[in-house]
C-alpha cells in the first residue's frame, strides 16, 4: 500500500504547502480529504482525477474539502464514472447546498455519496476501512486501514487509537496548546497508546517551526515522528 501525501498544510500558508490531501494506492486509488491544491498536486504526483476509484472526506471544513467540487466538474468534463465519495453525516445536503448555489452543474456530476457512522466498515477493492468518529467542532471521521489511521482533524484521545500502529495525525498547536479540536505534543504523547510511527501533518507556523522540539519530545515517548512535504511517498 503506498500512500502520497499530497498536501500536508493548513488554512493559511505554511512554507507554501497545499491543504490537507492524502493519495491511498492499492489495487484502487482512494484520495483521503481534497483541500484546496488537491487537484494540482494529484497531477504533480503524476494522476489524474480520472484515476480516483473514491473519495473519503474527514470532515466538512474548507481546508479538508474545498476542491471536492472542483474534481467532481474536472471528472464530467474528462467524461470520468461516478465516484463513491465517503463523509461524516451531512454529506448528502452539504453537496445539495452547492448545487443549489452552482446551478449549472445540476445533473451533470456523476458521484454517489455515502454518509457513515462511528464504526462504520468498508471496502474499496481489496483495502477495508473503518470510520472513527473523532472530536471537532464538526462531525468529522477518521479512517482506519491495515494498523494505519489518518486522523483528519481532532484532539488525540484513548480510544481512537485501538489497533493503531502508524498514524498521519494532524499535529496543529504547539506545546501548551489548547487540545480541544486539535492536537498539541503533549496530548497526543499522552493518548498515543500503541503508535510507534507518526507522520505529522496539518501545523499551524507555531507547530511547524517547531518541529524538532516536537519530534525530540515524541521520540523520548517511543513514537518515531516524521514531518511529510507535499508529494513524499512512502511504503506501508
């Protein structure tokens, strides 16, 4: 299973990073969240959005989602099938909503949407998910493949952990941040649970300007910390 990080970055502009977006290639390719720059780096990454087997949305916020539509117009324009697309609850009328905004595109978008719950399992060919509800200030999913989760965006707690030997984790605040909706060092040092590897993405400046400290920290804790640019890909 390989996976790509397309884009590792945040709402505002960190060392010019695309917003969150990651590439899943088994015998399918599932694209994890599309922020905005999703749909450039995929071509960079060497795809096309006519390659997309399914879409998985963590949640509904501009930096996890902004290009959906944009991809959704690129595949009927490139005469693509329609795509599965897999979002926290709320799917089906947030994508009404738009085209009620965006009119012109009604009836022409080939895509399926399907709303899971906490616990939800799935499969996509041969790789089976399984949806984690996380802690946001929307609903928001993780996803669960084969020891690895990707976060989206959450406070790290116990219980999302179960089973989890490698994480891409959102990693916002720096020490002393306050874990709310998002995750800071200390929080997830203390809920990591059985992780050994993390890729850290998703910094807001403070974070990532202080990614050695941060990855110093873990590592006395036992969780080997890598800090993904957009385009890396790695083997799972």
């Amino acid at each position: 299973m390989k996976i790509t990080f397309l884009g590792t970055g945040v709402s505002v502009n960190v060392a010019n990073k695309a917003q969150q977006s990651i590439l899943i290639e088994d015998d399918k390719l599932v694209l994890v969240d599309c922020g905005y720059g999703a749909m450039l780096r995929l071509h960079q990454a060497g795809y096309d959005v006519k390659d997309l087997d399914a879409i998985l949305l963590t949640h509904f916020h501009l930096d996890h989602c902004g290009e959906i539509m944009g991809i959704l117009k690129a595949r009927w324009l490139s005469d693509a099938d329609e795509i599965a697309i897999y979002t926290p609850k709320g799917g089906e009328k947030g994508f009404e909503a738009f085209l009620q905004a965006f009119s012109y595109l009604s009836g022409k978008l080939r895509y399926r949407i399907y709303e899971l719950k906490d616990g939800t399992s799935f499969s996509i060919g041969s790789m089976r998910f399984s949806a984690r509800k996380t802690v946001h200030s929307v609903e928001s999913l993780a996803y669960f493949i084969n020891g690895l989760l990707i976060s989206g965006d959450t406070c790290a707690f116990p219980e999302l952990y179960h089973d989890v030997d490698v994480a891409v984790h959102e990693m916002s605040l720096d020490f002393g941040g306050n874990a709310d909706f998002h995750t800071s060092p200390e929080n997830f040092a203390k809920n990591a649970g059985s992780i050994s590897k993390a890729y850290l993405i998703h910094l807001y400046p403070p974070a990532y300007l202080n990614r050695k400290k941060i990855a110093g920290f873990l590592e006395e804790k036992g969780i080997k910390t890598y800090f993904p640019d957009d385009l890396e890909r790695i083997e799972l």
